[in-house]
C-alpha cells in the first residue's frame, strides 16, 4: 500500500470515528431534551440538566447526561413526582 493509500485509509478511520461521536453526541443531547421535557410535564426542572462536555473529549468519547445541581425546593418536587409514579398515582 502506498502512503498516499495509507493516508486515505486513515483519514476514513478518523471520519468514521467523528461521525460515531456526533451520533453519541446527539443521542445524549436527545435524551436531555425528552428529560427536560418529561421533567417539564410534571412541574420539574432541572436548570443544570445538559450533556457532560468533559465526557465528549478524549480518544473515545463516552457521552454522559449530566442532572446537574437543583435546589431543595426542586429535589423535593422530584421526590413527590417518583412517589406518585412508584404508588401509580399520577397517571
């Protein structure tokens, strides 16, 4: 194989990995926005709710959701919407 072959065969590998990271990047940003649409429906929101950037660097990138930090006032909410759901309250 000559270097210009190698090159292209590598170049594809790295296209290839980018496009597997734009797919888990936007599978992670999708999840975040049914989260925030369910959350929204039952009266929660979570303001740090996003996808963890840290998690998106690297070699291999493996997306995280992070929940992020709410007050008490929201994590309460969050409890009594969990509660209603577990006791089959709420629809």
């Amino acid at each position: 194989m000559e270097a210009t072959e190698r090159c292209a065969v590598a170049a594809d590998g790295v296209r290839g990995a980018e496009g597997a990271v734009r797919d888990a990047v936007r599978e992670a940003e999708d999840a975040v926005a049914r989260l925030k649409e369910g959350l929204a429906g039952v009266g929660v929101t979570l303001p740090s709710l996003r996808v963890d950037p840290v998690s998106c660097a690297g070699n291999e990138p493996t997306p995280l959701v992070d929940l992020g930090r709410c007050n008490i006032d929201t994590a309460l909410r969050l409890c009594e919407v969990l509660a209603e759901k577990g006791s089959g309250h709420g629809g």
